[in-house]
C-alpha cells in the first residue's frame, strides 16, 4: 500500500506519536509542517506553501536540506493544505494521511476539513484521513462501509457535511435505519458495541469520526 503523509504547521501538542506512520510511507512537509519535518528528523519527498511561518534562516535551512522545495505567494486562491493535498494526490496513493490539521486557529481547522467537500477533491475523500492525538477523521461518499473500531478511541461521530439520505448505522449503540438529516447534522457521542459497525447512506457526504477524551 502506497501511503503518503502531509505534515501541516497546527499546534504540535496535537500531533499524535508518529513511530507506527513512518515505515513505508513518503512525507511532504506544508508551510511550519516542513520545519516541524526537520525538527522530528523526519525525511520528506517535498516542501510546499508560502513560508509565511518561517524565518528567512529557517527556509534557507529548509532548502539546503530538502531537494523539493516549492514557493507559493502568500495571496492565492488555494490554502496551503490544499496544495499539499494535490501534490499527494499526483502520487496516486493508496492512502493519505494529514497531520497537523486541527487546533490553533479556527479558521484554518475549518478550511481543513470543508476542503473535501470541494468538487476538485471529490476523488481525494476515499483516500484522506485527519489524525490527531484525540481523533481520527474520514469523510465517506454514499455506500456501503465497514469501519474497524480504533483501540484507543471511545465515541465514535457522524457529521453529514452535505443533505444526507438513507443513513443505516449497524453495530452502534445508538443504530439508525434509513435516516434523513439535513447538512451540519452532527451524531455525536455514538459507540462502537464490538470491534467493529457498518453504515450506509444513499446520498450526501458524511464526516466519520473517531475520537477519545
């Protein structure tokens, strides 16, 4: 399986222990996340962003240690994740991991997560998932899903980021059957009753979640 992994620039208190993430899988560092790459020793295929939270000592640094280093003035129409992601998905992996993504500023965590609800990553969501040291995140498209509960993790969420029909939880302590919600619906606080639950839905997106106090 081929993984890719994006280390973004969020509060490191956030990010969870990455030993079990490194073997097999090829980093690329956005923005703080190549200079938190670097701290943590770290190899990454590629550097991208505006550097706008770098140092002119620290981005030279950046440079003489990493071959891919890609510049992007700060004013453009794409976030600098979002060019992380397309970059990860010029690989054709079978997996994407984003670390980083979530606390700190709002406005940025929000920008992370609506950003697979864009048309231009609609191919992106099968493939992404958000990881921090209190969740674990993936957004689904309409089918059939079987989901592994995570052994740390205790609740498990269902956001409906779009009008959801049709949704069918099995093996959750609260279950539904054939349910409609409308979209920022969210399902909190739900628990996995084995190691493992099925839902389905028939249209919309839903942002599954993970998570542990």
């Amino acid at each position: 399986m081929k993984a890719i992994h994006i280390m973004v620039g969020g509060p490191v208190e956030l990010v969870p222990p990455l030993d079990s993430y490194l073997a097999d899988a090829e980093w690329i560092g956005i923005d703080g996340g190549a200079k938190r790459l670097l701290e943590f020793d770290i190899p990454m295929k590629k550097a991208l962003g505006d550097f706008d939270s770098l140092s002119a000592e620290e981005l030279t640094q950046l440079k003489q240690r990493v071959r891919d280093v890609t510049e992007f003035p700060a004013e453009k129409d794409l976030t600098d994740t979002e060019i992380g992601l397309m970059a990860a998905m010029e690989e054709k992996p079978d997996v994407i991991r984003i670390f980083g993504a979530t606390g700190g500023r709002m406005d940025h965590l929000l920008a992370n997560l609506m950003m697979l609800t864009k048309p231009e990553f609609r191919q992106a969501v099968p493939l992404v998932e958000i990881i921090d040291c209190y969740n674990w995140m993936k957004m689904y498209l309409p089918g059939h899903h079987e989901i592994q509960k995570l052994q740390e993790m205790r609740y498990a969420a269902f956001i409906t980021m779009e009008n959801v029909t049709g949704l069918t939880l099995t093996g959750f302590k609260y279950p539904l059957q054939n349910a409609t919600f409308p979209f920022a619906r969210a399902l909190s606080s739900n628990e996995f009753l084995q190691d493992s639950g099925t839902f389905s839905f028939d249209s919309g997106l839903i942002l599954m979640i993970q998570s542990k106090d």
